[in-house]
C-alpha cells in the first residue's frame, strides 16, 4: 500500500512529474472513475478571409506586436463580451 498522496492540482505539468516517477497501481486505492470530460479542448473555428482581407489584419497585428491569431480571438472576444 502506498503512503503518497496523489497531488490535488490542475497542473498538467505537475501531474505529468508525479506519474513520471510513479506506478498507477500504486494508487489504486486513490483512484474514482470519472464519467464526464476532465479537460477540455477548446472548439476551433475557421474564419475565411479574402487575402486583402487577411493582410490587413496581419498588419495591424504587426504593428500592435502581437499574432494575428491573437488579435482575431480578441476582436471575437470583445464582441461577444458586449453580447
């Protein structure tokens, strides 16, 4: 039987230490099923842009210093928020 604890964290990083130097039988013990999702993935969306379209928004992500992905999401972001 075992005499660790199994960490309570969301840390992917930290669990993935843990599981690194340990034995899941160990733990047995410790472990429930879970029936519903643990993590989850966020939803990607496409969004077609002319090529006009898509080098004016690539360069008005360069000129504020950050990816055009980025920026896409936070105009998204910021219209959904007034919703």
């Amino acid at each position: 039987m075992s005499v660790n604890k199994i960490p309570q964290t969301d840390s992917i990083q930290e669990l993935a230490r843990f599981w690194d130097t340990h034995d899941v039988t160990d733990f047995e013990d410790q472990l429930e099923e879970v029936t519903e999702p643990v993590f989850q993935r966020p939803t990607v969306v496409e969004v077609y842009l002319q090529p006009e379209e898509a080098e004016a928004v690539r360069q008005i992500a360069k000129s504020k210093g950050v990816d055009f992905v980025d920026l896409v999401r936070e105009w998204v972001m910021e219209r959904v928020r007034i919703l």
